[in-house]
C-alpha cells in the first residue's frame, strides 16, 4: 500500500483558505505533505496558518493567482524554503453575484464586465499558476497537478454561463497540458481535473438554503437529479485528490473525475 502514500512532498495549494481549499489542505498536511497555501487576503491567511498552532509543515503566502510576477515570487520562496514543489492543487476561483443570474433575469441582462472578471478567474487563475510552478514541476520530472471542475461543464445548468464557459476552458486545459507533460517532460508529471458535484459552501449557500434553513426550488432541482439524493460534504473530495497525487494514481492523466453523488450520470429519468 506504500504507493498511495504521499508523505514527505511539497503541494501548493491556491485558494487554499477558503472552504474546499482548506478542507484540502488540511487533509493533506494530515498525510505527511508540506504545504504552502496561497491566497488573496493576508489577514485570512495569517488565522488559517494560526489555527494549526504553528505547524511547521504549514506556510501561507499572499498572492493573487492573476499575477505573474506574484505567482514567480511565491514559487521562488518555496523552493528556497522546502527544496521543490510535487503538487500543485488549483481551487482558486468561484462566482461572483453580477455573473449569476436571477430566476427573472435572461442571457441578455448579464453584465459583460462580471462575465469577464469569472472567466478570467476560474480559467486563467488556473492557467497561470499552471504554467508557473507547473514548469518547475516538469523540471524536476515528477509531479501532480490538480485542477477543478464543475457539475456545469457536462451539461447547462441555468443562471451561472460565465462560470460553465471557464470551467469548461479548464476541462480542455487539463487535457492539453496532460498531454504536453507526458508527452514533453516524461510520465511521471500528470495533470488531471476534480469535478465536484453540489456542495453546500459560502459561495452558493444562499442559492440552496432558505434563511429558515430549508431547502430552495434550486436545492429540490438538484437532489432530484442525484442518485445518492443528498448534498456532499466537503471532506468527500480529499480521498480522490490524495488518490491523484500518489504513486498510485501513475498510469492516470488527462482525466475529468466527477465526485458527485452520480449526479453526471444519471438522465433524470
């Protein structure tokens, strides 16, 4: 079983405080790994890292995943700290409320400017750091690059277009950078994509969840349509990202993996 453990490498993790981020992180921390966690507000890295009580596998670096000279920085001073990077785990990204629309709302009276500023986080924050730290990962010849999917990239889901048009770029972009590892730099780099299913977190909580605490029109929509008919929980994911960045997982690139109650599966019917 020594082939599924991870112990003793080095994952960066963008997003990394946020609810799915986090939940990552510390699972992997929990596995040996050390683990740099990068995001946008100081402060809420500062607390995150606090809340380990100094663990000295943990470190938070503030950086925005759109800039580059940023992202090159932040890579410098982990290889410096810890020698190398083994994982890179992209989760930064979400919806931004101009960029959804309401139930009332048509394609027509979505605002350019937010559908811009959605795609460009979800698919370029992934494709930067890709290609950043990724070169470094290609350069030592062994690695793992974890990117993340969506329920919205295999068939419409209503009112979140800017948010299905990046993930769906991400889906073809794990798949292109797959092939240019392998391909390129040997085949032990791999580049695969995690697509979640429905999770309840703060960035969709009050599209599922009434104030009262019920589940909306949109939540009954969802488990309807989810053989498992219940939401996951968050920590659900860490098992098949652990999974992807083992040994075990040697012979797996260019994959889109959905995590999601059979919620890709299933017709509805």
């Amino acid at each position: 079983m020594n082939n599924f453990s991870i112990e003793g490498q080095v994952a960066v993790i963008t997003g990394g405080t946020g609810v799915l981020g986090g939940s990552i992180s510390k699972s992997l921390l929990e596995a040996g790994v050390r683990v740099a966690v990068l995001g946008r507000q100081e402060d809420k890295l500062k607390k995150f890292v606090a809340d380990f009580g100094g663990n000295e596998s943990l470190i938070g670096y503030p950086c925005d995943v759109l800039n580059e000279e940023r992202i090159r920085e932040v890579r410098d001073l982990i290889v410096d700290k810890w020698g190398r990077i083994d994982i890179l785990i992209n989760v930064a990204g979400g919806n931004i409320p101009g960029a959804t629309l309401t139930e009332a709302q048509t394609i027509f009276d979505m605002k350019i400017d937010d559908y811009k500023k959605v795609t460009e986080l979800n698919l370029d924050g992934t494709i930067v750091p890709s290609l950043i730290f990724g070169e470094t990962i290609a350069k030592s010849g062994k690695g793992s690059i974890i990117n993340i999917s969506s329920m919205a990239t295999y068939s419409a889901i209503t009112r979140v277009m800017g948010y299905s048009v990046a993930k769906t770029g991400i889906n073809i972009f794990t798949q292109w950078m797959a092939m240019e590892m392998a391909m390129k730099f040997g085949d032990k780099v791999r580049v695969n994509a995690v697509a979640p299913g429905f999770f309840i977190g703060d960035q969709n909580r009050a599209v599922l969840i009434n104030p009262d605490g019920s589940y909306t029109e949109r939540s009954k929509k969802v488990l309807a349509k989810t053989p498992m008919g219940r939401f996951g929980d968050i920590s659900e994911l860490n098992g098949l990202v652990q999974f992807l960045c083992s040994d075990a997982a040697s012979f797996i690139t260019g994959a889109i993996i959905p995590v999601d109650g059979g919620f890709s599966s299933f017709s509805g019917v």
